[in-house]
C-alpha cells in the first residue's frame, strides 16, 4: 500500500494530459491516412515518456548539491 501512495505521489497532471492529447491525434493521423502526424504523435510520446523516466530515475539517486 506503501508503494502505490509513492506512485500516485509522483503522476503529473500535464504530462497525462499531453500524452492523451497526443495519442487522441495520432488515432486521428491513422483513421484519416496522415502517416506523418501519426509518426510525428508515436515519437512524441515516446520522448516525452523517456524524459519522464529519466527525471524519475534521477530523483532517487540524490545527486545535488
């Protein structure tokens, strides 16, 4: 139980946000055969979920000064 508080701690509203924002159009991209806005949306989310794990990662090895 301990754990999940610690997950729902660390959930950011804006990054839920975008990633839905950005999947809703890149569904759009396919049903509508815009290749380029799809790929565009699958590689945003994908950079956008590597930032986030790299910032999560980097808080728990206390590395500031």
């Amino acid at each position: 139980m301990k754990n999940l508080s610690l997950f729902v701690g660390k959930i950011r509203p804006q990054i839920f946000l975008a990633l839905l924002i950005l999947g809703v159009v890149a569904m759009y991209g396919m049903r509508a055969g815009l290749n380029e806005v799809t790929v565009g949306c699958i590689a945003g989310i994908i950079a956008l979920a590597k930032d986030v794990l790299a910032v999560d990662n980097s808080d728990g090895e206390g590395g500031g000064d």
